[in-house]
C-alpha cells in the first residue's frame, strides 16, 4: 500500500484512476469484441482531455531554470517512453512476427505512433517550459496561446480513413498534442486562478457538519458552488445527447473530429465539469489549507488497485494499456465464446472477467516498476512506492 503525500491532491488522483480504468475498458473491449460494443466518442475523448489537464493542473509551481525543467522532461517522459516503446515494441515483433524490423519499430517510435498519448505530452510540456519563460508567465499570454492551438489543430485534422504515419508531413503526436495543449494551459490556470476561490468549507466539510462550522457561510458557499458546477454538468449532458443523435465522430489519437466545435465544447464541459466536482466534492483539496473541512487531520493510505493508486501511478498505465489487454483478451476470450447465439451473456461475463485481470496485471507491473525499477520513470526509491 501506498501512503498519501500530504502534498498530494487524493481528488485528482481518482480522477485520474478513473480516467485510466476507463482506457483500459475501451482496448480490453476493442480486443475483445472486436469493436467499441460502449461508443468511442461517449467518454474517451474525456479521458484523455482531463489526463491533459490534471498535469497542467500539477505544473503549477515556480519556473524551473529551462535546462533544468528540460532534464525533469527528458528523466520523466522522454526516457520511459524510449525504453518502454522499445521493450514493448521489439516483444511485438517477436510474438506477432517471430523477427525484429528495426526501420518499422524506429518509425513508430520517432513518428510517436508507439505511445501516442506520451509522445503528445512529451511535446506539450517542452512547449510549455517555453511559454512560461518567453510570456513572463502571463495568465492571459499562456490561455491564448491555449486557444491558438486549438485552433491550429483544427487545420491539422487528419480524414477518418486515413491509416498513414504521417499527415501531410506532421508527425503523428502533434495534432494531438496541440489540441491537448489548450486542456494543459487550461489546467495550469485552473489551479492558479479558480481553486484559490473555491468557497470554504467544501459541500463535504458542509454535509459532514463539523461542529465549527459557520452554518450560513457554509450554506452560502454551497449555493455558489453549485450555481455554476449543476449548468455545466447538465449542459455536458445535453451535449453527449446531441452527439449520440447526430452520431458524430470523434477520434482524439490522430484528431479527427467532426464538428469541430462540438467536439471542443464536450471537452470542454467536461473537464471542467467532472474535475471541479471531484475537487468540491473531496475534502483533501488543498494544501495548506487551515480549515479541516479543506483538509484532513490524518494522513490516509492509498489502497492498492484503487482509482486513487492508480492515478498516482498511471505512467506505467499509459505505456501498458495496449498491451496488456491485447493478451489478456487474446488468452481468455477463446474459452468464454461459443458458438451458441444464446450464450451471449457468457461471452460478456468472460469480458468483465479479461476487465478485471487486466487491471489486476497491469497494476501489478506499475507497482513492480515503482517499487524496484522507479529509475526507469526517473524517479527515486521513496515511501509513496513501497
């Protein structure tokens, strides 16, 4: 088990558990189904905007020297995502093809098609280390660059058909990473800007009713926070429902969205929406924070295999989630198909079965790496990973 830093925000990380668990249940269904039987478009995408935002969310800190925020990215991101992609890369080709194609193996790690996801990051934080030294840091400098990205992204969209490497010239993790740039910048301001107003005591320091509590001052706080959380949670709705009716289609990994503009406002919705609500929700949301509604007493545990666990340790996640559930599934799925058309209830129970090893794999080889290996994700052996 895992000891909660008090630095840490516990919220965001079982935003991020869930985000994760969420990728794993779409490549454990792709694998074996076949296809997204849970569409695509309804919840990836949001996934994957709030991972972007939850890391600018963490880059809220004082500039680091650019050589010395440089190394934190190559040590961090850039390392483990060479050595992953190779390891993980070369064992394909020998299982798949019993040989080692070094020119297609280096194309799909240079071009960012090995970890899509990481190579995108990868790109937006050394954009960022930049942005905060050339804009002198400005709020409003980072959220326009944010929106010009966006909307260079949508020029780079790639057609729905299109299985290349390559876009007109455009490495593969860039379209992306523009489009995740504006969740990042978004993230970053979120945390400088937003979290410092949120009213205190939180609605759980409220409906705990500790017995210091200002009665008023905590109901007037709950009328304020949910007077803009509620719209934005129903408006998020709304929109999912008019995409599932005009049955859109959005694919976030190589960009293509269509509408555009819906698919940015569902982002939108959503980050906003479902971050903020974990972040009111949860009283552990501050640090430093002198009220204990804000902030509890007692440093709690992480349960291993928890939302919480695993969003604090979702590096390794991001690099095993294809992966893994293409063997699980490939392994287990052969014993829950028949060929009876009335055993279809078998075949979904052997589904959640492949769900439930492949966290349970997945997770072990994350606490395996951080436990003995954190040199790979260039980190040190500490207490948070024993």
């Amino acid at each position: 088990m895992t000891t909660m830093k008090k630095s840490r925000m516990k919220s965001l990380d079982i935003v991020r558990g869930w985000c994760m668990i969420a990728i794993l249940f779409f490549h454990t269904q792709m694998y074996y189904f076949g296809g997204d039987v849970v569409p695509y478009t309804l919840y990836v995408p949001n996934a994957l905007a709030l991972f972007y935002f939850i890391a600018g969310f963490f880059a809220m800190r004082e500039p680091l020297p650019i050589g010395t925020a440089l190394t934190r990215v190559a040590l961090r991101l850039v390392m483990p995502y060479f050595i992953f992609t190779i390891l993980l890369g070369i064992t394909k080709q020998l299982v798949f093809t019993n040989t080692i194609d070094v020119k297609v193996l280096a194309s799909a790690i240079l071009s960012g098609r090995a970890s899509w996801f990481v190579a995108a990051l990868i790109i937006i934080e050394v954009l960022f280390i930049f942005l905060r030294k050339v804009g002198k840091d400005n709020s409003w400098v980072i959220l326009g660059v944010g929106i010009v990205a966006v909307v260079v992204s949508y020029f780079l969209q790639r057609s729905p058909f299109e299985t290349a490497n390559f876009a007109g010239g455009i490495p593969f993790a860039v379209p992306p990473a523009l489009l995740g740039m504006l969740f990042y910048c978004l993230g970053f301001l979120y945390h400088r800007h937003v979290l410092p107003t949120i009213p205190q005591p939180t609605a759980v320091g409220y409906l705990l009713r500790n017995g210091d509590e200002n009665r008023i001052h905590a109901r007037k706080a709950l009328t304020i926070t949910y007077c803009w959380l509620i719209p934005t949670l129903f408006a998020f709705a709304a929109v999912k429902i008019i995409e599932n009716q005009m049955e859109v289609g959005f694919l976030f990994a190589s960009l293509y969205a269509d509408p555009f503009w819906l698919f940015v406002v569902d982002l939108l919705l959503g980050t906003i929406g479902i971050s903020s609500l974990l972040i009111l929700l949860w009283p552990d949301t501050r640090r430093r924070a002198k009220h204990r509604s804000f902030k509890s007493k007692r440093v709690r545990m992480y349960l291993f295999m928890s939302p919480a666990w695993i969003g604090q340790h979702c590096m390794v996640y991001y690099f095993f989630a294809g992966a893994v559930p293409l063997v699980a599934a490939f392994l287990l799925k052969k014993y829950f198909f028949t060929s009876d058309p009335n055993s279809t209830w078998y075949a979904d129970l052997g589904f959640w079965l492949t769900l439930m090893a492949v966290v349970a794999v997945t997770s072990g080889i994350a606490w395996f790496i951080y436990r003995f290996m954190p040199f790979l994700l260039g980190r040190k052996v500490s207490d948070d990973d024993r």
